[in-house]
C-alpha cells in the first residue's frame, strides 16, 4: 500500500516533457506602438525599464536616436523613410558595427555590438515566457535565442515574426514595422536567458517583460503530505488487526 501511495505521488509531482516553445503576435504597427494619442500595446515611458525582469550581461546599443540610414529604424517609427520617426523613445538595437562597405561607413554602426556577438539577457529567475517589441523584423537575418543554463534550446527569427504575424491586421511587411511578440515555453521547457542576435540588418527592440515560471505546483506538497499521512493511517491499521 506504501509503495503504491509513493509512486502514485511520484507520478503527480513528475513535470511534463516538453522539446519547443511556441511564438504568437498580439498586435503589428500602430496598433503595437500606438499613434499619437492611440495607446498601443507597450509603454512607452518603460520602453527600456527591466526593473524586475532581469539584466544585461552584454549590452546592446541603447538609443532614443529614431533613424541612423542603413543601420538601425526605432521600433516605434511609423516609416523607415526620413519622415515619421520617433526620436524621443528609447530601445535597444544589434547589428552591423564598423562595417566600412555599408553606405555611410563604420560611423554609422559606431555603438552597436558586432555581427555574430549577441547581446546577452539573464533573467531574475526561471521564465515561462517572454514578450517584447520586435521592430522591423529582418528574415532570417535577426535571431532570439531561448537558453538555460548557457545552452541554447530553441532559436526564432524575423521570418518566424513575419508568419505569426500573417494573421493579424496590420500589414508587417520584412524590414518594416514592428510586432508585440510573445514566447511561451511549452511544458517544463523553461528560460533563464536570451541572445538577440543579427547576421547583417540590424534588430531593434524594446519593452521586455517575463512571466516566472512555477516548476512545482503549490498544491503538490500538500498532496505528498497526505499521502504519506494516508500511508502512516493504513500501515498502523494493518499493524493493529495483526496485534
């Protein structure tokens, strides 16, 4: 009976398996970043705000600077043309730096951390998803990485933004606009880090908020308490019909 009421608490508290993590998009362009006086999905005034979510341990470009040509669009800009830029809110950006064979010279990228070396996010503490501001995603070009312990466990990219974004009204086109995004680990594949990372056009950012992840439901321990006092009650019942 003790044995049975062990495993059977073994099997309740066992986390699910689980080998990906899922991408959705809630909202593109204005609707995202809002317009005006149009509230979007993101606060503007916590655009770069990580109170509580997590820190950097390498940095991206940090810039209120909406428009560099060639090198990096805010993600709160209505246009990447000269016109409609927001030069007031801050993001962060990963790119091209020093590259002198882009229009405008290694000036223009001066800041940003090099192709092929991401900046590199830590969290508070395990996460089970993740939601940001992805500004004019880039194909293949732009990459997020989900990792746990320093391991890499599942990468996403500009052309993942651009299909979850098929669906909702908007209009986000490769290289233009941005997209509220959100992560979700699937079962007990949780995060503690992310890479943001560009192999050529530059990936800009903002808003990064996190929901904890909870490895063991708080109803389990209770539960394993009452099976082993049901374990305790069984056993004395069995020893006293043998007295």
């Amino acid at each position: 009976m003790l044995k049975r009421l062990l495993f059977s608490a073994a099997i309740i508290a066992m986390p699910a398996f689980a080998s990906a993590a899922t991408l959705s998009v809630t909202a593109v362009n204005e609707a995202a970043i809002g317009s005006g006086t149009t509230v979007g999905a993101v606060d503007r005034t916590k655009s770069v705000d990580l109170t509580g979510v997590g820190s950097w341990d390498f940095a991206p470009l940090e810039t209120n600077d909406g428009f560099k040509k060639r090198a990096y669009i805010s993600p709160f800009s209505t246009s990447w043309r000269s016109s409609g830029h927001d030069n007031v809110t801050s993001f962060w950006a990963v790119g091209n730096d020093g590259n002198a064979s882009r229009p405008g010279g290694s000036d223009v990228y001066a800041g940003l951390p090099t192709v092929g070396t991401p900046a590199e996010f830590s969290f508070d503490g395990l996460t089970k998803s993740v939601s940001f501001l992805w500004g004019s995603p880039d194909g293949n070009q732009n990459t997020l990485s989900l990792t746990r312990d320093g391991t890499v466990f599942k990468t996403f990219n500009g052309e993942d933004v651009l299909g979850a974004a098929a669906g909702v009204a908007g209009n986000l086109v490769s290289g233009n606009g941005a997209a509220y995004i959100t992560i979700t680990a699937s079962g007990d594949e949780y995060f503690d880090g992310l890479l943001f990372g560009s192999s050529g056009q530059t990936f800009e950012f903002s808003n990064i908020s996190a929901v904890s992840a909870v490895p063991l439901p708080a109803g389990v321990p209770l539960i394993l308490t009452a099976l082993g006092g049901f374990a305790y009650l069984a056993r004395r019942k069995k020893n006293t019909k043998a007295a």
